[in-house]
C-alpha cells in the first residue's frame, strides 16, 4: 500500500515539474517573440527615420512606382507622339493645299491671294524649323569629369557636378543645363540650348492654327451644313429605299469627292481650333515664364523660397532675372535691333547666351546688377 502511495506521489511530483518546465518554456519563447519585434521595430525605425519625412514625403515614396512607370512610359512613346505631331500637321497643310487652295485662288482678290500665300508659307516654314531644331538639338548636358566649376553641387544620381539651374531628368537618366522640362511630343529635353526653339514652335504653331480657324470660320459652317444635308438625304435614301414604288425615284447623292471635301474642311477647323485653345494657353504659360526669367522647375522652387522669406520679413527677388523686356531679349538672344527681324521673324540656328554652366551678366541687359550667384 505504501509502496503504491510513494509510485503515485513520485509521478505526480514528475507531472508537476513537467508543468512548471513546459510553462517556462512557454514563457521563455513569448519573451524571445516579444524581444525579437521589439528589435525588429527598433531597427526598422532607425532605418527611415528622417526629421525632414512629413505628409508630402510619404505620399512621394507611395507613388514613386507611377512615377517608375510614367517615366518608362514617355520615354518609349516619345516616337509614337513625334510621329503623331508630324503625321497631324502634315494632314492639315496636306487639306490646304489640295482642297482649300485651289478655292482661294478661285474666288479671293489678288491681294488677299498674295497676303494668304506669304503668311501660311511664312508661318509654315518657321513651324517645321523650330520643330526640327527643338527635337535635334541637345538641351545640354554638364561635364562628367569633376574640373574648374565653382559654385555647383553633386547630383546624387549622377554623382557628378551640377551647375546651378541643372536638374536631373529621369526620363533621359542624365543632367540637363538649365532644365524646364522633358517634352514627350518632342522626345527630348527641353535646356539651355534648345528652350528657344521650343518655344518658339510653340508660338508659330499656335499662330497657324488661329489663323487656319479664323480663315476656314466661313468654310467651316457651310461643310458642316452639307454634312447635316448629306445625313438628311440618307436618311431619305433609307426610306425611300424601303418604300420604293414605281414612281418614286430616290434624291440627289454626294459625289465622293464632295464628300472627302467637306468632311476634310470640317476635320481641319476643329484640329486647329482645338490645337490653338490647348497649345495657346501652353505657350502664354512659357511666355509668363520668360517674362519672369524662370524656368517650369524654378517657378515653383522660387514660389517656396518666396513663401519661407516671407515668413521672415524678407523679399525674394530671382538672381536670374534682369526685368521683363531683358529677359525675352537674352531669351531670344537679340543683341542689336536687327536681330529681332534675322534671329526672330527668320529661322536662326543662332546659340543662347553663355554656356549654361556659369550665369554671368549678358552683353545685351542694359541694366547693370550684383553678380549672380548659383543656387
């Protein structure tokens, strides 16, 4: 009996340690967990954290994969949108010359005949000049080599100089000499060396489309209004078609040409119509810009340097500005007043001033200012 007793209380005893060693065991493992996120979350913390992260930081880093696939995106279409400008602008003289002109010359007086061939050719050839040279001609990219440059920082993509006014371009994957912006419809940058031809486009092509709508306003309402005649007529065609007897015989048809005519005259108002709405308020955008002495990047880098000396009673003023009418010269790079007609009113392949490395005082500001210094 006894002996059975001290069997019981030996197990019971061995059970209980069991118990005791299991929940250690237990506890031990939680405490390994619990140290383990705790660590964890320690590291993780020390790793992003930044005194500049806030809300806009936050969202940058969410959306950094749109932006990923924006770039790639532009990068490859860049073709796609340069052969669209081409394929559009090129239907469009294709419609004047075949349709249009031959009516002007038909009905319009000697002088307005001799107006509309001297402008629209005027306006046409400055087009394809300042297009031809916006999208070939490199914006301008900065030395690789570290050398003489003073004033400038280190890119951290490129690990290499930046003067000031450069920016990186992710698009391109490259600096670029004062940069505004990357243009998919001309598949490059636009910098220092090609922002005038750019803008310029911008301005000749605005013009030729206000003056195709303006020029084809009458053309325009009586093409729509034998295209609502050709949909009546068809319609009557259906019914008669349907209901023919003996003694009905169907309406009057449109030739194909005079369908291609109208169609086409139609198709031409409402390209350059809408053409000029959009591209007019891009380029009184860049003209307000100019105006300024800025660039699409500095406008709001400059609105946030204004806003933070605001706040400390003082005034920003853009060391790259000389006033508003030397700005547009030594954007148009017009020294003397004949450039105005050879470098402005006549395709020029003329250079910007400076090499958009250095930011001195140009030959043709008239008012003298403290030195530029690089931000």
């Amino acid at each position: 009996m006894r002996s059975r007793q001290r069997m019981f209380a030996a197990v019971m005893r061995l059970l209980l340690k069991c118990l005791r060693l299991g929940r250690r065991r237990r506890f031990k493992l939680v405490w390994q967990v619990e140290q383990l996120w705790n660590y964890g979350h320690l590291c993780l913390r020390s790793l992003l954290y930044n005194s500049f992260t806030n809300g806009d930081v936050v969202l940058d880093s969410l959306f950094e994969p749109v932006y990923w696939l924006v770039d790639h995106i532009t990068r490859w279409f860049g073709v796609v949108f340069v052969a669209l400008v081409i394929g559009l602008t090129s239907s469009i003289v294709a419609i004047v010359y075949i349709c249009l002109l031959p009516l002007i010359l038909q009905t319009y007086t000697p002088a307005w005949i001799c107006w509309h061939l001297a402008y629209g050719h005027w306006n046409l050839i400055m087009i394809v000049f300042h297009y031809y040279m916006a999208i070939t001609t490199s914006p301008g990219h900065p030395p690789q080599a570290k050398n003489d440059l003073t004033g400038v920082s280190i890119c951290r993509k490129c690990i290499a100089p930046k003067p000031a006014r450069t920016h990186h371009c992710s698009i391109c994957n490259r600096c670029v000499l004062k940069m505004d912006h990357h243009c998919p419809w001309l598949n490059n940058c636009v910098g220092h060396y090609n922002h005038r031809y750019f803008f310029s486009f911008c301005l000749f092509m605005t013009m030729g489309c206000i003056y195709c709508s303006i020029s084809g306003w009458e053309m325009f309402r009586d093409a729509y209004a034998a295209i609502e005649r050709m949909k009546l007529l068809d319609k009557e065609r259906l019914q008669v078609a349907a209901n023919q007897t003996y003694y009905q015989t169907p309406p009057p048809t449109f030739s194909f040409r005079q369908r291609a005519f109208h169609k086409s005259v139609v198709y031409l108002w409402v390209l350059c119509s809408s053409v000029a709405l959009a591209l007019g308020a891009l380029t009184l955008w860049h003209a307000a810009l100019i105006t300024r002495g800025e660039t699409s990047i500095e406008r709001h880098i400059n609105r946030k340097e204004k806003q933070r000396l605001q706040k400390k009673g003082k005034v920003f003023r853009n060391p790259y500005s000389y006033g508003s009418w030397d700005n547009w010269k030594v954007f148009l790079g017009v020294d003397v007043p004949r450039h105005w007609l050879t470098r402005v009113l006549l395709p020029s392949p003329h250079l910007p001033h400076g090499t958009g490395l250095s930011w001195d005082l140009p030959p043709c500001v008239t008012e003298q200012r403290a030195p530029l210094l690089a931000i």
